[in-house]
C-alpha cells in the first residue's frame, strides 16, 4: 500500500494527464474547419503521447 501510495504521489501529474487523455480519447469532437487538415488526429494523438511520454521522464528524474 505505501509503495501504491508513494508512486501516485511521484507521478500525480502523469497520472491526470492520462486521466484526460482516456477522456479525449472517448470524446466526440464538435465539427470545425481543423476537419480539412488530412490526418489531423493523428497529430493530435502524437502530440498527446509524446506529451505523456515527456512528462513520465520529468517526472521521473524529479523524483529519483
């Protein structure tokens, strides 16, 4: 149980990002002119990861 609770303390931050990526994941955007842009979510989604992926290794070398 302490080693659950210190690892969402080291990574709360990661944690809440995943939390909106779950939910943007699921979400149905509204239609807007971003819609022409061909292959437009996909630069969104690596956005999001290389996001994610960047703040784990802060997060990371913050708390070792």
């Amino acid at each position: 149980m302490k080693a659950l609770l210190r690892l969402v303390s080291c990574y709360r931050f990661t944690l809440m990002v995943v939390a909106a990526i779950l939910y943007l994941s699921f979400f149905k955007p509204p239609q807007t002119s971003l819609d022409e842009i061909t292959n437009f979510d996909k630069m969104v989604h690596f956005a999001m990861y290389f996001g994610l992926a960047s703040l784990i290794w802060i997060e990371y070398l913050v708390s070792h």
